[in-house]
C-alpha cells in the first residue's frame, strides 16, 4: 500500500490526503480528566479549523465525558462534511468513556462484540457510512496485549464489509507494528512522541521507510506541557511560542509525522497551524538536539 508525501501533507493509503498539522478533539471534551471549552466555543473552534486548512481530525466514540463527546460536537459543527475532510478514529479496550475507570482485565472493548460495538459508535455518532481511518489503540496493561492479532482480525473483517476504509494502531511497540503488518495492511502508528520523549526514534524511522505515518499523541508534552532553555532560546529567536518550536521539530523530524495538537483555545489552535510555516535552521535543529 502505497503512500505520497509533500513537505506539507501525507497521504493515508495513497488516496487520503491531509494537512500534515490536524487537529485532535479530546480536550473539547474534558475527557478524561481537565477543564473543557463551552459547547459554543467547541464548535467555534472545529470550524476554524476547518477554515485553516485543516483537514484531519483525530477523535474516539469515548472521547465523552458528563453528556459532551467529541464525535457529537464535530458532527453538530461540520456536517455535512467536507469533501476533503478525513476523520480518524480509535477502538480499543475502552467502550464507553467511563470503562477508564474499570480494571484493564474488566474493559470490553477487545472482545469482537467490544470492537463492533466501538466501530458502530463511531459511524452513528460522526453520521457516516464508512470511517476514513480505525486506530486499534491496545492498553496500558499486559492484560491488553493476548487479544492483538485476533482484535485486528476482527478489524479487517468490518473493513470487507465496507464500515472502514483504512486500519492504524495505537500505543504499541515495535514488535507490535511488526505482528500488525502481518496480520493485515495498515497505514499509520499513533504513539507518545515528542522533543522530550524519543523512545519511538527508531520506529519513527522503520514508519517511514515502511510508507507508514507516524501520528505523535501529545506532541507539546500532553498533561506537562515541555520546558526547557534550548525549546526558549530558539522560540525566542524566532518570535514563536515553545509549542510552535515542538510542533515545528517534529515536521522537520520525519516526512511521515503528522500531527494531531489538541486544545480547547482557538488561539492555541492558531498558533499550532501557524507552527508549520516555521522553519527552523540547521543550527536550531542542533539547538534543539543539544
């Protein structure tokens, strides 16, 4: 399955392609824990995304918490939606957003039933016939791992049917990306990266060579946004923000990153598509490398 790629997009499968700064929606919802924006300001903030250019939201069915969800809010802003618009989304051990809470060995939604069920949320709640692009996204736990290759089983056998379009994972290994191409085409990883978390360099890597995206979740440090004198000394030089910095290291990182910054500030959401028209210098790539 083939891929193209500019300085400025990715191609999911070779047939998808996006802006490669979109625009994740959980921080619309609080989920799973945070403050939150007012319903009005939500849906302010996914049409002006859509008004940047943006063209790949990243959003979950259990990305909801006390009657606000995310697939709710993108549907009540953006439908019907634009031509151009994909929208990818996540299955995994979660069902319903409250199964946070459960035990990893008690959450359902690696069983068949679980992963129908989630797809089928998906579909109703976004108001779609087919979903653009499934992330199976396994756990935290060892308790989430013995059900891989049969939950991605289960996953290709919904895209024959028509429900999917293209198949990603989630929270996994090398190892993992590894078993996952085995079982089935897949094109895209979406795992924890950023400036200060490279644990993933290598697979970073094997992505690209493979023509897979590497999709970062929290890519300015999540729930401890990142601090440091190298990201400032070259914010400052620049006259951007820290997170603008980070966003603009991982494009300049590897053609195949495409980026998901949540927020719920339609300021923030500004700066993070105005991060791709940053360019940073060789000497600020060494900076940052320090």
């Amino acid at each position: 399955m083939s891929a193209t790629v500019t300085d400025q997009q990715w191609s999911f499968g070779g047939d998808l392609a996006v802006e490669r700064i979109g625009y994740g929606t959980m921080k619309l919802t609080g989920w799973p824990r945070g403050e939150r924006p007012g319903r009005d300001d939500a849906l302010a903030i996914l049409r002006r995304a859509v008004e940047l250019g943006v063209n790949h939201l990243d959003t979950s069915h259990y990305y909801a918490r006390d009657g606000v969800a995310a697939n709710e809010l993108i549907r009540t802003a953006l439908h019907p939606y634009p031509a151009d618009l994909v929208i990818v989304t996540k299955v995994g051990a979660l069902v319903e957003g409250d199964d946070i809470t459960r035990p990893p060995e008690e959450q359902r939604g690696l069983t068949p039933d679980g992963l129908r069920r989630g797809v089928e949320a998906n579909l109703r709640s976004l108001g779609v016939d087919r979903l653009d692009v499934v992330n199976l996204r396994m756990g935290d736990s060892e308790h989430t791992d013995a059900p891989f290759e049969a939950a991605l089983e289960t996953l290709a056998a919904l895209r024959d049917e028509g429900l999917i379009r293209y198949l990603g994972v989630s929270n996994v290994g090398p190892d993992q990306v590894a078993r996952a191409r085995a079982v089935t085409d897949i094109v895209c990883v979406q795992n924890l990266y950023n400036i200060a978390a490279r644990d993933d360099d290598p697979l970073v890597d094997a992505c690209a060579e493979a023509g897979l995206a590497y999709v970062p979740f929290f890519p300015v440090g999540g729930y401890r946004p990142l601090t440091a004198d190298h990201l400032t000394a070259v914010a400052d030089r620049l006259g951007a923000t820290v997170p603008q910095v980070a966003l603009a290291w991982l494009l300049a990182r590897s053609s195949n990153i495409v980026l998901i910054p949540g927020t719920g500030s339609r300021e923030h959401l500004e700066q993070n598509v105005a991060a791709g028209r940053l360019r940073l210098t060789e000497h600020d790539l060494a900076l940052l490398a320090a």
